[in-house]
C-alpha cells in the first residue's frame, strides 16, 4: 500500500474539511492523491497543446507537499461547484453616494460567497459630521459604513459559503483615522476586519520631526460652509493626480502615531501599510495607485485586483537534514519553480471571476504570487538558528534563486504563449524591481516581454502548511514544538488538536530523545527585532509583499514597541502587523508540553484563513 502522506491528523481534517471534495452528498477524493490529481487535471486542461505531459507535471510537484496551491486552488479546481480558484480581491473605489456604497456592498457579498476575501479602502467616504456638496446631507463616517460591511461577511459565511475575511485601509491623513484606529477597541465591532492604515512617507517624516499633520478631505465633496483652514494638494484614492482638499483638523503627528503604536500594542490593530513605498515599487507603476490590499497583506493590489497565490515547501526540499552536509536543493527548487509558475498562470484561465472588472484586471496583468513556506523549519534542519545573520543571509539566498528562476520562467512563458497584455516594457523595465533584476533577465524581458506583470508574494499559509504535516508558516518562526489547536468540525462542533512541529518530529523520529540542537527557536524566544529582520532580508527578492507578524511577549515595554513600525519602515519594508496576547483577541493557540507562551493569530482563524 502507497504510504499515508498525513503523520498528524489535524493534517487529515484540515484535507477533509477544506479541500477533499464532496458533490451531492458523496465523497469524490477517496484520498489525497485524488485531490492532487484532480487539480492538476483541471489546470493542464487550459494547456493549448500537451496537457496530458502538463498534468503529470503539476501532479509531480504537488505530490508530498512540495508545492502548494492556494486553498481556492486546492479546493476548487477541477469541481462543479462555482467558486473563485483566487483566494482574494482588492474591491472597486467606493464612491461617495448612497447608491456607490451599496453597490459596492453587493460586489463584495458576490466576491465573498464565491469564496474570495475582500479588501476596502475606506478613504473615499466623507469624514463624520461633515456635510455632502450635492444633497447636504450629514456624513456618518468609513467607520459606520464598515459595520455594514462587517454584518454582510457574517451573514454570507452563516449561509455556508467558504470563508471570509476583510482588510479595511484608511488614510493616515483623513479626519476620521482616530475613530479608524481606535474601532476595535470594542470586542464586538468589525470581528471580520483586518486593519491597516496608509502610511506615507511624509506622515513618517512629520512623525520624525515632531510637526503638525493636516486631516483633509477632497474639496469638491464637501459643502462650501466655511469650514476647515485652507486647502492643499493631494493624490487621494481614486484620483490620477492631485486635488485640492480641504483641511478640517490638525493634530501632531506624533500624537496620532502614539494612539497608532499603543492601538496596536493593546489590540494587535490597526498593521501599517507603507503606501508610497508599495507605489514606487509596483511593477506596474506607470498605470495604477495601490492604496489596499489583500486581507493579511501580501498583496498589495489595485482596484478590482486578485490573488493568485501558491508557496514552495523548502522544509521538502533539505537534504540529510540535522547533519554537517545538510542543504537545501537548489537545483530541485529552481525546476520547482518552473512548473509552479506555469500551473500559477494557468489559474487565471481555469478561474471563474465573480465579477466582469476582477476577470478584466486578472487577464490584462496575468499578476500571480509565488512565495514560500516552512522556512524556518528548513533552517533548523539546516543547522541555522532563525534569529540568527547566518539564517537571515541564507533565507535572502534562497529567495533570491526563487525570484531570478520566476522571472525567467514567465520570459519563457510569454515566448510561447505571448506576455501579459498591459506590459509596455519601457517602463516596466525601467521599475525599481525590475531594473536590479539580473541583465540577462532583463534582455529577455526587452525581446520577449513577460507573462506576469508580478510573480512573487509570500502569504501567511496557515491552513496549507497544517495540510503538509504543520511545517511553519510562511516566513514565520516556529511557533511552538508541541501544542493544541482548536478546530471547526463539519458538524459545527470543535475538537482540540495535538500538534508537532514538523522539524521538531523529524528529529524526534531520528533522534528519540537527544536534546535539541541550538537550531530550536521558537517564535516567542525570537526579539522583535529578529523577527522584522528576516522579513527585510527578503523583501528585495520579492515584488509584491510579505505577510508577516511581529511576535510581542506580553511583557514588551510599550517604550520599546512604540517605535517598531518606523523601523520596519527604514529597513525598507511594505508593511507591518504586530501580535501581542491581549484580552480582546485571545489567542487560537495553546502551549503544549514544552511550555511556549501562548501566541494569536493576527490576521485570522483556521476557520477563517484565506489561503
């Protein structure tokens, strides 16, 4: 008999809860390989020549957890039912009027009962108290517009549709970004939200100088009442240029960061999104303005953009681990690549769009987002401590093979199937990203063009790395050796797992009890610092984002947390989400045998994760 893939059984219930697939009642995966197999058919089947060689290709690569597919994919592709295979959208601009908003509403309840999580910027909506030009009507606010949102995400998931999730951004500078900050303060309000706020370079630079910062809201929305104290020029959401605004408060710049830093310190929100740092290294710079994202990050999208998501297991990829001649198979990981990127494009064909703007953005920039997981498994197995320069300069390499591999193998793609229709390679090469890729990539990309506008994005991969046996997730540290995890049944009930890390097993398995090499880190062991460390080393190698979470030990100092996001902004990151244990978050895991201090979640729960 072939060999059982799972060694843990939440490995087995998350494959039978979210992606073996069940029609009419009865089961059609009778096992993981059948899962496996199906996906693989369903995405060489757009192949226009030699899908039967395509098939076995994909399959070999998903076989043992080598590569894995976004859980839209996994739970997708191949079946009857009418689902999104990408695992997010960024919404349209909502529009300032009763009729925009509500339209938008619907777009998004459509989005989400297909399976896809959404992400807002709220920014377009009259600050509280304020009156509209048009009718005179008093302004409620983003914040009250969102709790419509939040009720619509928590009736389409009680309908049984797949799982939901939101990120809501706002602007640093609109007047309401104190409520925006503060929303979550309350236990009951905006559960299905992520929150990050657009952070701009000249709101850290006002930080920095200890000056005032102007709240404003575009001119032509407001009623002409004598209200504010001047106006000034912005880009604001949904413009392609500056407008004049109207100032409506001033506060200290550092007074809104501190309300920030200790919002995020006490309730784990609101994250940061460094927004003109996303826009100056967007791929596709010349042609659109970035202001949110996908809801845990990773994907910093336009209006109407998707995720098109899939990670390489680098903890499959280690060669006589524990040991002196341990390492990573490069070569292995580069023809890994090669076929992920394929089987990533052939998504956006397979793929049905909820709505006629998401398929339109999908196909004009064919964006996928290539990332890894089970990284600091596959250091330890290395012999390299996570929080250590060794790992961080061995993480930057393996990326950075990912990244040139990714590129060259899209080069070849658009050779054979033509590049992404919105390229206009003078200015695509001359992108901050592109530009330092190496020259002969880009020569390619000036005779051939490319098939993905972006290729490389690392997602948080919570759910798909319990699927391949728990090896850590994304980028992340391991979070413990041994614990519990509560689960959803299918029945509605919870059931309370036992877990092993991936790592930590193997060496159990080969090593019985032999103490732990110093490799062992766990997250909480692992400084702030370190943490945000290893997501700069990799940010140059990837083009989209990192979703990433900063593990705060409970008993932190503020003094030293307060100052946390403007150094992920100097080291040059896209942004940033914090976790520290507070009461109003809880946490979804508990410590095992070996005692780790309890650590949450910060984007979503098993139940809700969007990969």
């Amino acid at each position: 008999m072939p060999q059982d893939p799972f060694t843990l059984a939440i490995s087995r219930h998350v494959w039978d809860t979210k992606y073996r697939y069940r029609r009419g009642g009865g089961v059609v995966d009778r096992a993981v390989e059948d899962t496996w197999r199906r996906v693989a058919r369903a995405l060489a089947a757009v192949e226009p020549r030699d899908a039967t060689e395509w098939e076995a290709r994909f399959l070999e690569i998903l076989q043992d957890f080598r590569f894995l597919p976004g859980g839209r994919i996994l739970a997708g592709a191949g079946t009857a039912n009418r689902v999104t295979l990408l695992n997010c959208f960024v919404m349209g601009v909502i529009e300032d009027s009763m009729d925009a908003i509500f339209e938008a509403l619907k777009e998004g309840a459509l989005t989400m009962q297909q399976g896809g999580g959404i992400g807002y910027d709220f920014s377009t909506l009259r600050p509280a108290g304020t009156l509209a030009r048009a009718t005179g009507t008093i302004a409620s606010g983003p914040v009250s517009f969102m709790r419509i949102w939040d009720a619509m995400c928590a009736t389409v998931l009680s309908t049984g549709a797949r799982r939901g999730a939101m990120m809501a951004t706002l602007r640093c500078d609109h007047p309401d970004i104190e409520q925006f900050v503060t929303a979550k303060h309350d236990p009951h309000e905006l559960r299905r939200f992520n929150l990050s706020v657009q952070v701009t370079d000249a709101f850290v630079e006002a930080v920095r100088k200890d000056r005032e910062w102007a709240l404003v809201f575009p001119e032509a929305q407001l009623e002409d009442d004598g209200s504010g104290t001047g106006t000034v020029m912005r880009a604001w959401t949904g413009t392609d240029r500056p407008v004049p605004c109207r100032v409506l408060k001033r506060v200290r710049a550092r007074a809104l960061w501190s309300l920030i830093m200790r919002s995020t310190y006490d309730y784990a929100e609101p994250g940061v999104l460094f927004v003109d740092r996303i826009n100056e290294w967007n791929n596709l710079h010349w042609r659109e303005r970035i202001t949110a994202t996908n809801p845990c990050g990773e994907l910093p999208l336009p209006p109407y953009g998707a995720c098109d998501l899939g990670s390489i297991n680098l903890a499959r990829f280690v060669r006589e681990p524990f040991t002196r001649a341990a390492r990573l198979d490069l070569d292995a990981i580069r023809e890994t690549v090669r076929v992920a990127v394929r089987l990533l494009d052939n998504v956006i064909d397979a793929s049905l769009f909820p709505l006629p703007a998401q398929r339109e953005q999908a196909h004009g920039s064919r964006r996928i987002g290539l990332g890894i997981t089970g990284l600091a498994d596959a250091l330890i197995m290395l012999g390299l401590r996570y929080d250590s320069e060794a790992a961080r300069a061995q993480a930057a390499g393996f990326m950075r093979a990912i990244c040139h591999e990714a590129y060259r193998a899209s080069v070849a793609l658009a050779e054979e199937k033509g590049p992404f229709p919105w390229l206009e390679r003078e200015p695509y090469l001359a992108g901050r990203f592109v530009s330092r890729l190496p020259g002969d990539i880009r020569d390619r990309i000036a005779r051939h063009g490319i098939r993905n506008s972006h290729l490389l994005a690392i997602a948080p991969t919570g759910t798909i790395s319990l699927l391949a046996d728990n090896v850590s997730s994304g980028l992340e540290p391991v979070f413990d050796y041994e614990y519990t995890r509560r689960v959803l049944e299918l029945d509605g009930s919870y059931t309370e797992y036992p877990i092993r890390d991936y790592a930590y097993a193997l060496w159990r398995r080969e090593r019985g009890d032999a103490p732990l090499p110093a490799a062992f880190v766990r997250a909480h062991e692992v400084h702030p610092h370190d943490h945000l460390a290893m997501q700069a080393a990799l940010q140059p190698c990837v083009d989209s984002a990192i979703s990433k979470t900063i593990n705060i030990p409970e008993d932190y100092p503020f003094e030293d947390f307060r100052d946390l996001y403007l150094l992920a902004w100097e080291q040059g990151l896209k942004g940033c989400t914090t976790y520290r244990p507070n009461p109003v978050t809880g946490a979804v895991l508990k410590p095992g045998a070996e005692g780790a201090a309890p650590a949450g979640i910060h984007c979503c729960s098993v139940e809700r994760e969007v990969d």
